[in-house]
C-alpha cells in the first residue's frame, strides 16, 4: 500500500520498495527498509511526517 493511502497515526511495517535499484537505495538510505515499522506523524499536502 503506497503511503499516500495510509491513516494518519497508524503503524505499518513495510513489505516491498519498489524501484529501480538506484531509486530503492535511496529510499533506503533514508531509514525505509522491509520489515521496519513506520507512522506517518502528520500530513500536508504533497508532504509527509
């Protein structure tokens, strides 16, 4: 489920990034790995925290 579409203040744990290769070390450099939970804090539109 792509975050866009998630509830705020809920946890998820991340399944799959998907991406060429470049584009899924990028993401993961900046913390977003498989099986990591995660929370969106906040929206803004186009923006999340």
């Amino acid at each position: 489920m792509p975050l866009t579409l998630v509830e705020t203040g809920v946890t998820y744990t991340i399944q799959k990034i998907c991406g060429n290769e470049k584009q899924r070390h990028y993401i993961e450099t900046l913390g977003f790995i498989e099986g990591v939970p995660v929370q969106i804090l906040s929206r803004f539109p186009q923006y999340y925290l």
